[in-house]
C-alpha cells in the first residue's frame, strides 16, 4: 500500500502498470458498474461510471504526456504548459488531487469536473449531468470503493491503446443498455444495424459523414471502424452529429474522445426544430455532407409538425408535411435537403412509413418521382432496445447509376438474424448477406427483388415488402381434370369394397 500524506491520511493500492487486453478492462469496467448495483437505478449507471472513467483516462494521459515532454525539454515549466497537451487539466483538478481526500469526496470530484470543462472549450458540458455530491446516494465509503476500484489500474496510452479503450466502452454502452431495456433504445443502436447501414453506404477517405441522432456516437465510430477494415485513413473523416438528450451527448463526447478521435463536431439540440449543422451561423440553408446515417426515434409524437404546417423555414418539407403523429419522414425529409448532389444516406425506419396513406403517402410518392429510394432493407423483428415491432433500413442516393435509375431493390431479410431469448441479433454472416444484397442489386429468388418504378407506381407508391418480394414457397398447380378422374376412381373402389362387405353380412345373417 502506497501512503499519502493530507488532510486526513488514507491508503491507496498500488497501481497494476501495463498492457490491459481488452477483455480484462471490459471487466474491470464492469465490476465498477457493480460497485453502484443496488444503491441507484441501473439506468443511471452509465452518467456516473462514464464520468470517471474519463476523468481518469484524462488525467493518466496528461501524466503521459507530461513526463515524455519533460523527458524532452528538462523543463518542467514547458512540460506542463497547457499548448503541450491534448487537453489542459488545472492545478488542483487531477485524479490524485480527489485521491487525497476521504470525505466530502463528491464535493470534491464536482469541482475537479467543472475545473477540466472550464480550463477545455471542447468539454464543456460533458460532466454536465454527473453529480456526485449527494450524500443519499454516494455516501463518502462508496465514493471510495469506486475511486479505489478506478486506480487499480492506470489508463495511459501505452497501457490501454484507444481501440481498446473505445471497444470497450462501446461494450460498457452495450451492457448499460441491456440493463436498461426499453430506454438503452433512446441511445444506442445494436452494433451490427450500424455495420449494415455503413456497408451500404461505403464512406471514402476525406468524405464528411452526419448523424442527425447520433446517441452515443455509434454510427459515426462505425464509418471510422469500416475504413480501418478497408486499411484505409480512418483520420481522414469528418464527423458531424446532432443530439438532444444532454446526458446522451455527453457520452457521444466521450465515446469519440475516448477513441482518440478530434475532426468531430457534435451539436447539443433538437435536430427538426434547431438543427444546428448550417453553411453559416444564422443562415437558413442546411449543410450538406457526403454521407447521413441515422436510427432516429420510431413514430415520434409531437416532433415539431408546428413549424411545418406553413412551411419549414429551412426548406425541408419540400414533399409535405408528415402527421402530427409520426415524425419519421420529417427526420427522412431533414436527411435528404442534409446530403450534397453525390450524397447517400441510410436510415433505419419502422415499416409503417412503407405504407401509410394520408400525408405520408404524398411524401413517399414525392421521393420516389424522385427517384432517390435506392433499397428497402427489411430486417428481422425484435432487434431493437424497447421495440419488437418490424423495421426496415431505407436507402437514399442523390445520384444513382445508370443502371439503378428507375428502379428500387427489395431484400426481405427477415430470416436474417441470431434468435436470443429476449432480444434477436444480426451477425456478420447476416450482415455480409443483406449487404452484398445491396451491393450486388440482383434478383434472388424469395430474397431480394429489383422493382421498377412503373410497377411500384401502379401499387399507388406502396414500398411493403411483401408486395415485391414473396417468401413462401410457390405451390404446385393442380391439374383438376387429374384429380378429378382420381377421385371418381377412388369412389368406384370404395364402393365396390363396401358392396362386398355387405354380401359378407348377408352370409352372416346380418342383412336386411
């Protein structure tokens, strides 16, 4: 045990130095999450551990960075200045600083937090919501617990590499929404949707990719993974998002910072009453990126409609005004004036917006004259946190291939997925299948159909899968002279056998 002298002397462990495979640090974040099971709600779990683990992530590559510009410059001064690191942490505000404290520990991580965010414009907000300086629910022996439990090992870049610590992370984003259930639906979007929507879409180098809700920052990181798998410069993107809940946000902040990624700009905010990404600040005109993806919330109640009625003053409803009732196509309008000439987008959508009349019916006809719909996707049912209803992945393209103009792909891909007991899941092999669907843009045989326009237009623009594509097996035409003649044989047999019965019961005295 190591002593440090203060206020009032307490021990601290010693500190396991070293590399951490992911899995061991997938579980020492787990076990911190079990540190708090039992004295606040699970679904609060995530704001508190989240905290320190950038806290301590923060301050441990700060110590990093320090010792290798002192190692450098023999100055301590110039080692410390706050232009020789990534973030400046102040005087006061480190992890060891709150380490040397036994009470009033929440009091004293609080402050640590509001220091790092006023010292660091780009962190501003992201403690925002992380307070532990409640007594009823952190008593001082708890802070403790955790605090001892987070030092156990340290987390600097030569012990913890960002892929693992952002892979884990992603876990932790996982597991906090297994344990929230209905709600893990509001910031996280199962991992292999994502990597189903990015394969279609196929971000390049160089491209900008937008998340108009962008939760806890999976569909963005999923570009960035996708160009590692192609071996190409994941550094290269330009990330934009949008999201509206401050806690959800902050976690996007964190999540992208905790995988050493900078080119990202992530706007706090109501995307269909504020949307914030414009070609100017106060401008009307909405920017336009390379790529937009987005699982945005399914059938949104009251989702802004009043200020589209008389017309959305960024020019978004250009195929009309969704219900009251169902902000799908609103957040599909937003995507679709959010994409530049050669843009592409993927959105995940409940099936509903395939076949609704009233309103909905107009604006989906609108897109389709259009000719921007590229594919409908279906995937398998009870995929999504809070949701067993059916869902569909739309694909839009502001310029299509000659030989997908006219046209739309259908891939039925209900029978796509791992069955769970609670909640099915997609694998890669589901994801390489639906994606090379796409990529392919082929007939398969109860699988995947390419629609004409005309055809569609004659079913009155309805996009229902099951109209396009038929799964059931095809049943054999019957030949009814045959069986008829079949059947009159067969009455012939029976009775003849029923004639020779009744002789036998005649025989026997039994006859009438």
């Amino acid at each position: 045990m190591l002593k440090v002298k203060n206020e009032t002397s307490i021990e601290l462990p010693l500190t396991y130095v070293g590399k951490m495979t992911q899995q061991q640090l997938e579980k020492h974040l787990w076990d911190a999450a079990d540190i708090l099971r039992g004295k606040i709600d699970s679904g609060d779990f995530k704001h508190y551990i989240f905290g320190l683990l950038f806290f301590k992530r923060l301050c441990d590559v700060w110590e990093e960075e320090y010792e290798e510009r002192l190692k450098l410059y023999q100055d301590a001064q110039l080692a410390a200045d706050p232009e020789e690191h990534r973030f400046h942490i102040p005087p006061g505000a480190f992890w060891n600083d709150v380490r040397k404290h036994s009470t009033n520990i929440g009091e004293q991580l609080n402050a640590a937090f509001r220091a790092i965010e006023d010292a660091n414009t780009r962190l501003r907000g992201v403690f925002q919501d992380v307070d532990f300086n409640n007594k009823e629910r952190f008593p001082d022996a708890t802070l403790e617990l955790l605090l001892q439990h987070f030092s156990k090992h340290r987390l600097r870049k030569s012990d913890v590499e960002a892929d693992v610590l952002g892979a884990a992370y992603e876990y932790l984003i996982s597991k906090f929404a297994d344990d929230a259930g209905k709600k893990g639906g509001e910031f996280y979007t199962p991992k292999m949707v994502t990597r189903l929507i990015v394969e279609c879409l196929q971000p390049e180098e160089g491209m900008s990719v937008y998340d108009p809700t962008c939760g806890s920052g999976g569909m963005l990181l999923e570009g960035v993974n996708y160009l590692k798998r192609q071996g190409k410069n994941s550094k290269s993107l330009q990330l934009y998002g949008q999201e509206m809940n401050l806690n959800t946000w902050a976690i996007c902040e964190m999540n992208l910072f905790l995988h050493d990624i900078d080119d990202v700009l992530i706007f706090r905010g109501d995307t269909l009453r504020d949307p914030k990404h414009l070609v100017a600040e106060g401008s009307k005109v909405l920017r336009k990126f390379d790529r937009v993806l987005a699982n945005p919330p399914f059938s949104l109640k009251n989702w802004g409609d009043e200020a589209w009625r008389n017309g959305d003053k960024f020019n978004r409803d250009t195929y009309g005004c969704p219900p009251k009732s169902y902000g799908d196509l609103a957040f599909v309008q937003h995507m679709i004036v959010s994409l530049n000439e050669t843009g592409k987008l993927g959105v995940v959508l409940p099936h509903g917006i395939l076949f609704r009349g009233g309103a909905e019916a107009k604006i989906r006809e609108g897109i389709l004259r259009d000719d921007l719909i590229e594919a409908v996707i279906g995937l398998a049912p009870n995929l999504f946190y809070g949701t067993g209803i059916p869902a569909c992945v739309l694909i839009v393209n502001k310029h299509k291939e000659a030989k997908r103009r006219g046209k739309v792909l259908f891939v039925n891909g209900t029978e796509e997925m791992v069955e769970g007991k609670n909640q099915n899941t997609l694998s890669k092999v589901n994801v390489e299948q639906l994606a090379k669907a796409f990529l392919a843009f082929e007939e398969e045989e109860r699988f995947a159909r390419v629609v004409d326009l005309a055809e569609i237009e004659k079913n009155d623009f309805n996009l229902n899968i099951a109209r396009y594509v038929q799964t059931a097996e095809e049943e054999k035409q019957i030949d009814v002279a045959a069986e008829v003649s079949i059947l009159k044989e067969l009455l012939e047999k029976r009775d003849q056998a029923e004639a020779k019965m009744l002789g036998f019961l005649e025989e026997l005295g039994y006859g009438s």
